[in-house]
C-alpha cells in the first residue's frame, strides 16, 4: 500500500515540475515575442506561410465536407418541422461558435503540430540546436519563438477559411440541392447570427492556436533525441492538442453563454 | 569624433564587463579542470578530474569508448553544468556566468559537432554565414567574401549553394568545419572530426587544424578516436579512463609509455585492462542455457 502512495506521490511532483517548466517556458516564448515583429518579421512571416499556407487544402477540403454534411443533417430535421429555412442558420452557428475553431484547431495540429514537432525535435537530435547555443544563438529565440507566432497567427486564419468554406458547402447542399430559398438561407443567417457570436468564435481560434502552437514547440524541444523519442513526441503533440482543445472549448462556451 | 566615440564603443564591446581579454589575466594556461565531478545516473562519468589545456597548443582528449569525452566537451563549454569542481576557461569560472556573459564567452569558441550540426533549413552559404549575420553588422558583400574564404579553405567553395541534405557525411564535416572558423574563434573544439572522412579529407583537415592553430594563434582542442591521425596533429594528448586522465604528454610519449591501458589503447590491442566486452554471463551458458530464452 505504502508503494502505491509513493507511486503517487512521486507522479504528482513530477507533474507539478513539468507544469511548472510548461509555465516557464510559456513565458520564455512571450517575452522574446514582441523582438520578433521587429527584428525578424519575415521569419514570422515564412513560419506563418509553413503552419497556414500548407495547411490551407486539408483545411479546405474538411471545411467544405463539414459544412455539406451539417446542412445536411439540419435540413433532414428541420424539415420535420417545416423550418428548412433555418437550414443556413444552424450551420451557419454551428460552424461560426464550434466545428471552425475545433476542427479547424484539430486538424493543425495533425497537420502543423506534428510538423512543428518532428522539425524541432530533429533538429535537437542532429545537434543543430546545441550547434546554435555554440555559436551563442538563443535557440528559443532563433527556432521555437517563430514558429510558435507563426501557428499563433495562422490559426484564426484558417478557422476563417474554415467557416467560409463550411457555408459555400452548406449553401450547395442547402440551395443547390434541397432547393431552399436562397434569400431565406442567407437572410435568416444574417439576422440571426451576431458579432458576439463570431467574437466567441475568434476568441476560441485565437486560444487555441496558442494552445497547439504551444504544444508543439514544447513537445519538440523537450524530445528525447532519438527517432523513437521524435515519434513519441509527435504522437503526444496531437493526442495532448485534442485533449487540451476540447477541454478549453468547454470552458470558452461556459464563459460565454 | 564620431570615429573615437566608435572606437570607444568597439573597445567596450569586446572587454564586454568579463575581462577576458584584460592583459592582467593573461596565463599559459587557457582552461583548467579542477576536481571535476560528474555522474549521469546510475554511473559516474568523472571523478575529480584535473586536466589543464594550454594557451595556443593542440591538445588531444582521446580515451575508449564511454569514457566521457564528448562529454567533456560539452561540460567545458557548459552545455552541462559540473555536479562538483570548477572549470575555468581564462580564469573564469564558466559557472558562475550569466547567460549574456555565457553567449558572450562562447563567440570565443568556435565547435565541429561530430555530426556536422548544420542547419538543414539553410544553403551551405548561408550555415557558414549564420554566426555572423547574428552577431554583425557587416554589409552582405563583405559577409559573402568571409564565408567564400572559409569555405575555399575547406575546399568546398563550389558547394555553396547546396543544401545540407545534398551533402555527402565528410563534406557536411568540412562545412562545419567552415562555420566553426567564420567567427575567428580563439578556441576550436572538434568532437571526433576524423570519423567518416576519406583519406584526401583526413589528410586536408588534418594539415587544416594544424596551420589554423599556428597561423591564427588559437588554441584546438581535439577529442578522437583516431590515434595515428592525432599524433600527427595534437601537442599534448590526455588519455581518459575511469572518469580521470590516466595518462598524459606528447603523442611519442603517450606510445612509449609503459602503462598497460596506455599501450593497450595506443596500439590497438583487444586484451589489456579495457575489456572489449561489456559484462555478460558465460558465452556457453548463455547459449545454451534455457533460463535466457
């Protein structure tokens, strides 16, 4: 029995220590922040393109089916109700408050997370990052500082992209093929979703994005330096994203109804 | 005026609050070791080690696999930090530094990683150009004859548009090589730079190390395996083994020595107190022993 205590005990000081070191190093990554929009704009600018950019197809084909199996979902019901004008609407909120910055957040971090991880991770495995702290270069500052902004930036965007393609999506199945009014489907969207309801939806991208970006660059820096160490820290990457995610969204929504 | 005010500014840069460079502490001896500890659970890599390097020699880290000398290395340029004793690089206590002062005592030492360490993401221009687009303000056009001089040296000037990735393992060496040397350091650390080069490259790099350290007056510190090649080279070579220098002098001296372990690692020898195997049960009884299946 006292084995097992001392199983937990020692479990719950070292989680508090990892915590702990999350913290720090989530504070490292802010306070080398603003420097960069000065000094190094462009490697921002290039981490946004490698995070966003790339990411942009996966994001756009997944939003596009979402949107389209959403519409199709309410049109099927609502139209046991005969509200298939409402349609637009509940994809439109569905889209705008959760399934954007989720799934939008979800698959960043299958997509941008992951590679974010593996390319720091092996680069602390090949010794380029302690080849940096030779040369007196802080690799926090020079590596994990852009790319950290970078998936901060990229994130909201996406979730964006996200949303709009979500509703072309929702409008073909809705419009094209239910044959709903198309100025019922659009009016009814435009007068029933607020700003307050995007702001919740920006400020959810916004979170996570911090949130995946983080993970990542923490997981990558933190690999043990072997090719089994890289894998596992990629695979914790998107388990621990998922997780994290869908525990703020709770949160978020909580706050804000 | 404005060119004294600039000379005034230069000459703080370079004193930088360390002295380092102050006249006052200017000893024959460059790094000393002093009752060095350290462990990596459960075993102990040093055991109060003492080992002294001098100011503008070739000094040669050699000793059998495990024994610590990467290490070594990384503890002198405090990657790792001694768990007991001291390491004074210039008289200073290297741990005692703040990160600034740290990153400033490392635009010292310019380090070939015994796997080249290059930046994957960057052309070999631009790996060779990287400390001093970080820590200069040189215009591009004086940066590009820095580095196309550096990477001549090597004899990889017509590979500076190339990608790490493009490279072969010896030539990502000799680029590394480039870089550790672009800053001007006044001590070069090389972690095994003899492995994987073919004999051309060896014999290079080689007469490189060499006419660097006598031309440009640094000091070189050299770890390897490669015994023949290192006493071509190194001034002083240390000999490590159990965590301490088992022995210590010039290369002809190290393979005259009468110690058992010296002559058994200088010559090549699969008996003497190294064992070439690590601790295992009998061969027979582990073969066919049915316990271990």
């Amino acid at each position: 029995m006292n084995r097992v205590f001392q199983d937990i005990y020692e479990n719950a000081v070292e989680f508090a220590r990892t915590f702990g070191a999350f913290q720090l190093f989530f504070l490292r990554l802010i306070r080398h922040s603003p420097g960069m929009f000065v000094g190094r704009f462009n490697v921002i600018v290039m981490q946004v393109y490698n995070a966003g950019a790339l990411s942009l197809v996966i994001v756009m084909v997944c939003g596009f089916f979402v949107g389209a199996v959403l519409a199709l979902q309410a049109y099927s019901n609502m139209a046991r109700f005969n509200a298939e004008d409402w349609t637009g609407v509940a994809a439109a909120f569905a889209l705008v408050k959760e399934l954007g910055p989720v799934m939008t957040a979800i698959l960043f971090a299958g997509r941008a997370g992951t590679a974010l991880t593996s390319e720091i991770g092996l680069m602390k495995a090949t010794d380029q990052l302690s080849a940096m702290e030779m040369m007196a270069v802080n690799p926090v500052k020079r590596v994990l500082v852009p790319r950290f902004l970078g998936g901060v930036i990229a994130m909201p965007l996406l979730a964006a992209v996200f949303s709009a393609i979500g509703m072309f999506g929702a409008h073909l199945v809705g419009v094209e093929l239910f044959q709903v009014d198309v100025g019922s489907f659009w009016q009814q969207i435009q007068l029933t979703v607020r700003m307050q309801d995007v702001n919740e939806g920006i400020i959810k991208s916004v979170v996570f994005g911090i949130a995946a970006s983080l993970i990542a660059v923490w997981e990558g820096y933190n690999t043990v330096p072997t090719a089994e160490g890289v894998g596992r820290a990629t695979t914790r990457t998107v388990v621990i994203t998922a997780i994290t995610i869908l525990v703020f969204d709770f949160m978020i929504t909580a706050a804000m109804i | 005026m404005l060119i004294g005010f600039q000379g005034l500014l230069l000459f703080c840069a370079a004193t930088d609050g360390l002295g380092f460079q102050s006249l006052g502490d200017y000893s024959e001896n460059l790094i000393e070791i002093r009752d060095l500890k350290y462990s990596r659970e459960p075993r102990p890599i040093f055991e109060n080690l003492n080992l002294t390097i001098r100011r503008g020699e070739i000094t040669a880290i050699m000793g059998p696999s495990g024994t610590g000398k990467t290490t070594l290395l990384r503890l002198i340029t405090r990657q790792l930090i001694p768990q007991q004793g001291a390491i004074y690089v210039d008289g200073v206590d290297i741990a005692t530094l703040t990160q600034a002062q740290l990153y400033t005592m490392r635009q010292r030492f310019g380090m070939l990683f015994q796997n080249g360490a290059l930046l994957t993401d960057l052309s070999v221009f631009e790996n060779v150009a990287f400390p001093l687009r970080e820590h200069t303000a040189l215009t591009n056009r004086l940066i590009r004859h820095i580095v196309l001089t550096k990477l001549h040296a090597v004899g990889l000037r017509g590979a500076a548009d190339m990608m790490p990735s493009e490279l072969s393992g010896g030539m990502a060496r000799r680029v590394a090589l480039a870089r550790a040397m672009v800053m001007d350091p006044d001590i070069l650390i090389y972690d095994e730079p003899f492995v994987g080069l073919d004999p051309i490259s060896m014999g290079v790099i080689v007469r490189l190390v060499r006419r660097m350290n006598d031309a440009l007056g640094i000091t070189s510190i050299i770890v390897s395996h490669d015994v023949e090649e290192v006493a071509t080279v190194a001034d002083r070579s240390f000999l490590l083994s159990d965590g301490k220098v088992a022995a210590s002098g010039r290369p002809e001296e190290l393979r005259t020595a009468n110690s058992e372990l010296v002559r058994q690692f200088m010559h090549g020898m699969a008996d003497g107190p190294v064992a070439f195997h690590y601790d295992a049960p009998g061969y027979a009884e582990q073969l066919l022993g049915r316990d271990t299946e």
